[in-house]
C-alpha cells in the first residue's frame, strides 16, 4: 500500500508539474495570456512557464491526461474558480479517489 507521503510526493513532484505544464500551453495558446499572467495563476514562476511553454518542463512521466480536462482546468483558472479546478485535478489524478485526496493544487 502507498503511504499518504508517497502518495503526496508524487503528485507534488510529477503530477501536478503536467497538469499545470499542459494548462500553461492552453493559456498562452487559446486564452492569449502573458507568461507573467499565466505564472500568477498557476502559482509558478515565469521563469518555469516558459520552460513548460518550451516543452523543457515537464516530461509526462506515462500521466495521460485529457485535452479535455486540461481545457476545463484552464478556464476554471481563467474564471477563477477555485474550487473547479481543484475538483477536476482530483478526478483526473492517478494517484486514488478524489474523496479521500487531501493534496491542493498550490
């Protein structure tokens, strides 16, 4: 059984990196937005979104996720609805059941 460290690590240290690599690409490319603009509302650096923007961020490490649930992830960002996107995130993470998840997004 995977202890709720590990579990905490991975999504930290693998997960959550993709999911905000891949929103970062619908941001500049669909929704226009400056690096500086998407580094705000992901919580990163802009300095690492233009790593995820150049595709040296980020490897998908096997994660499939959606284009779907990286576009809803990233209006949820735009509108700002936190609580959106933090549910998709669960429902998309590898690592169990929403229901008991008790990782944040930042």
């Amino acid at each position: 059984m995977i202890s709720k460290k590990e579990s905490y690590d991975y999504v930290a240290a693998k997960f959550i990196p993709i999911v905000r690599s891949k929103a970062a690409m619908v941001l500049f490319s669909e929704y226009g937005l400056t690096q500086q603009s998407i580094s705000k509302m992901l919580g990163v650096s802009q300095a690492e979104v233009s790593k995820y923007l150049s595709g040296k961020g980020t490897k998908d490490e096997g994660i499939k996720i959606s284009d779907r649930d990286i576009e809803a992830f990233a209006q949820s960002i735009v509108i700002k609805d936190e609580y959106n996107a933090q549910k998709i995130v669960c429902g998309i993470c590898p690592k169990g059941a929403s229901k008991s998840c008790h990782i944040m997004i930042k």
